[in-house]
C-alpha cells in the first residue's frame, strides 16, 4: 500500500476523519475505505471528464479490496448539475442500485462532484457515508474538506444543502498533472485565498514559488494542498456549522465571486477564477474603507496573475450582480456584509457596507 506523504486530521469528536495527501493514492482507494470498516456496497460518483481517467483504477483498487457490489453514477461536467434535477435523478438511480442503510457513496471528481455527492450521501436514506476523493486542485485544498455540500438555485450559489463529513478525504496529487490548465490555474486562486486570510508566509512562500506552481512540480503541490487542509481544518474544528463566525472567513471574494457566477451563468467562470476577481474586488473595498492599503492590493493582484488567473471584473449588469450579493447566505437584515482584510494574513466580516463603495471596487 502507498503512503501517504501527508496525513492532516480533522478533530470533530465522532465526526472526525483523516486528510492523507500523496501521490499514486488511488490505487489504495479500497483499502483506505476498509479500513475505516465494513463495506459491501460503494457507489462512485463522478462527471463525464474524470469517468474514463480514474474510475477505472478506483473501481479496480476497491474490488482488490474485497468490496463486493459496486455501482458507477455518472453526471455531465460542470457547474449546471449542481442542481435539484440531477439531484432528483442521482437518488432514482441509487434506488435502482439498492443503496441502503450501509452503501457508501465515494464522490470522485473536482468540487461540483463532491457537493452534489456529498448532498446525495447526506439526503439518501437519511445519510449515508462518504468517502472524498477529489481530482481537481480546486476541490483538494478546499471544498472536499469541511463538510459543505449542496447544490445551486438558479439565482443563488450552493442555497440548498447540509453540514455532512466525509469518513476520510484521499488525495492523489498525480492526478493534477492530467487536470487540463484552466482547471488547475482555478485551484490556485483558493491556495492565494488562503495566504491572504490565514496565513502570511504561506503567501510570501507561493510568490517565491511561483515557476514551480505553474509546472506543477509534485514536491511543491503536496506542501502547499497540506498546509491549506490543515488551515481550513484548524477553522472547521472551530466553527464546523458557520454559526460563530469563524468560518466566514473562508469566503473572502465570494461575496462577489457567487454573484458572477450566478449572473454571468454557471459555468461560463470556472469557481476558482471568480474567486480571484471578487478577491480583487475585496481587496479595492477594503482599501476604500481604509482597512488597507495600496500597496496590499497590488501585491495580491501581482500573484494573482502571475499564477495566470484573472481578475478583470465581467462585463455584466452592475444591478443584478448586487442583487445576487443580497442574496448571500453572509447578508443579514437586507444588509450587504463582506470578509475584508486588515492586513496579510488576517480578514474580518464587514457588514453596513455603503453600496456606491461596492459598485467602485466593481471597477477593475
């Protein structure tokens, strides 16, 4: 069996669970499942992009491990089957499989497989386990890890969901080397997102890495997926359910980042990259309310793009994309709130925002 290179734990009382981050993990799949108990019954969960790369191998590694009932369910890549309707037909078809009590549902994919598996395996049968394996960059350093997972409205990002952990999160960071690059540049805008709300040398580490980040070079990516598993890990143990607060800070940029999502039309920005504008965003908001100052905006924005992501606002309706933002599950009394910078490293939750000063940082 492989070794993980890293193992990062998530100290949840009884819902806690191991991160283990390597390369060559998938292979390893059936056991890392075993070991955490009896499984007779799996089902895999993936989109029509990582079907032909890694179910193979998964499907092959859990058979060798003596699961003996296997089902493969597979939904078309991309932003739109985060919806109600593939939800709907996803829990058809784990009848049609005969999912019980005791199947375990493995989403295997990038972060839109993972939500809306996780949404099945927390809504089936009143909640099945879930094991992570997530194939995107995007997906391993942030949204396999914590719990979330849900599905869009039409107007409103992730609106319908649960709080639902995963047994155990596998990441085979050989698989980012097949990840085409518009996938793998997204991912890197969360990897910034965390330097910038938690930790100042992990940003000051990824501006000296940067040639080696856009090579992908294996040794690099392993450090940087760890340290941003164990940062969110520290937060979710904190604040698993968002009610203290201190989960918030996560979603710095999303604010806006949602609401390009929603009004230029799910899918046209992949998530990663309306993260780095609406980070952008932020960053001129925080600067005109004085939390910071030109200097921390420009330095966001060099990394930004010389990780090759943008962060030019889209061209869409300034009015609907505010309407989205009220809309945002941060938004309280009708009230506009953002997560804002005070200095590297450290962000806050903002709220009584004057909106002529969100429709300026909307400027690029």
């Amino acid at each position: 069996m492989t070794q993980p290179q890293h193992t990062v734990r998530v100290a949840l009382g009884d819902r806690s669970y191991s991160i283990e981050i390597g390369a060559g993990l998938l292979d390893d799949a059936g056991v890392a499942l075993l070991r955490r108990g009896d499984c007779s019954h799996a089902v895999v969960i993936t989109d029509s992009n990582v079907r032909a790369l890694c179910v193979p191998q998964v499907i092959e590694g859990l058979s060798v491990a003596g699961v003996s009932r296997l089902g493969t369910l597979v939904v078309p890549a991309g932003e739109a089957s985060k919806s109600i309707e593939q939800a709907d037909a996803l829990w058809r078809q784990m009848l049609e499989l005969g999912a019980d009590r005791k199947t375990v549902v493995i989403a295997l994919g990038g972060g839109v497989v993972g939500d809306l598996a996780g949404f099945i395996a927390a809504t089936f049968a009143r909640g099945l386990r879930l094991l992570q394996i997530p194939t995107t960059l995007l997906a391993q350093v942030d949204s396999s890890v914590g719990g979330k997972v849900g599905i869009n409205l039409p107007g409103a990002k992730n609106m319908v969901g649960a709080f639902w952990q995963p047994m155990a999160v596998l990441v085979d960071t050989d698989v980012l080397a097949s990840l085409p690059r518009r996938e793998y540049l997204s991912g890197l805008a969360e990897v910034v997102k965390y330097g910038v709300i938690l930790d100042a040398d992990l940003f000051a580490y990824l501006e000296t890495q940067s040639a080696e980040l856009l090579g992908r070079e294996p040794t690099v990516l392993q450090t940087i997926v760890a340290r941003c598993c164990r940062l969110k890990a520290n937060v979710v143990e904190i604040d698993e359910h968002e009610v203290g607060g201190a989960r918030a800070v996560l979603n710095y940029g999303h604010t806006f980042a949602h609401a390009f999502e929603a009004v230029c039309g799910y899918g046209e920005l992949l998530h990663g990259e309306a993260v780095s504008i609406g980070m952008q965003c932020a960053a001129r908001l925080a600067q005109r309310l004085r939390r910071v100052d030109a200097d921390f905006v420009e330095r966001q924005a060099k990394l930004l793009t010389a990780l090759g992501l943008t962060i030019a606002t889209p061209d869409v309706d300034r009015d609907e994309l505010l309407k989205a933002m009220a809309r945002d599950k941060k938004s309280a009394a009708g009230q506009l709130r953002f997560i804002l910078p005070t200095r590297l490293g450290h962000v806050e939750l903002v709220g009584e925002v004057p909106e002529a000063d969100v429709r300026a940082a909307l400027r690029s």
